[in-house]
C-alpha cells in the first residue's frame, strides 16, 4: 500500500493510516501523541495543519522502523506543512 500525500487534505487523510500503523505496531505513546495533537477542535485550519506537523516531525524523529511507504508519505506530508 502506497498513500499519495500532495496537499493539505491528503495529510488529514494519512494521519488516520499512521495512527492505525503506530497503535498496532508498539508504538502506543506515539500513536497517542499523535491522537491528543490532531483530534484537538483548532478554531483555524491552519493551527491544525501546525498541529499535524508537530506529531508528524515527533513521529519522524522516534519511530526508526516505519516501513517505507510511511515514511515517504511522512516525508512528503512534512514537506507540505513547512510550506
């Protein structure tokens, strides 16, 4: 399975697959984190898609065996929220 990640709402979109993955993977503290940071009610979308690019980039930095094709989308979903 592969994910395409170009825009902001394919980021919305692939949180939910990492978060299925990261649960179900040993990775329970990140999948929380990631949980408590996107589910959040953000009165701007903007401050979700910051909120998504902090669980993201923490993600990137701890987990060091995400299968490639996470790890390319996640690459390119952080490409997309440093914009």
């Amino acid at each position: 399975m592969s994910f395409t990640v170009r825009t902001p709402g394919d980021v919305y979109k692939f949180a939910l697959p990492l978060y299925d993955y990261l649960s179900q993977n040993g990775h329970a503290e990140e999948a929380n984190a990631l949980v408590k940071l996107v589910d959040s009610c953000y009165p701007q979308s903007a401050q979700a898609l910051d909120a998504h690019r902090r669980a993201f980039k923490q993600i990137r930095e701890t987990v060091p065996d995400l299968p490639l094709q996470y790890l390319l989308a996640l690459d390119d979903a952080l490409e997309i929220l440093s914009k």
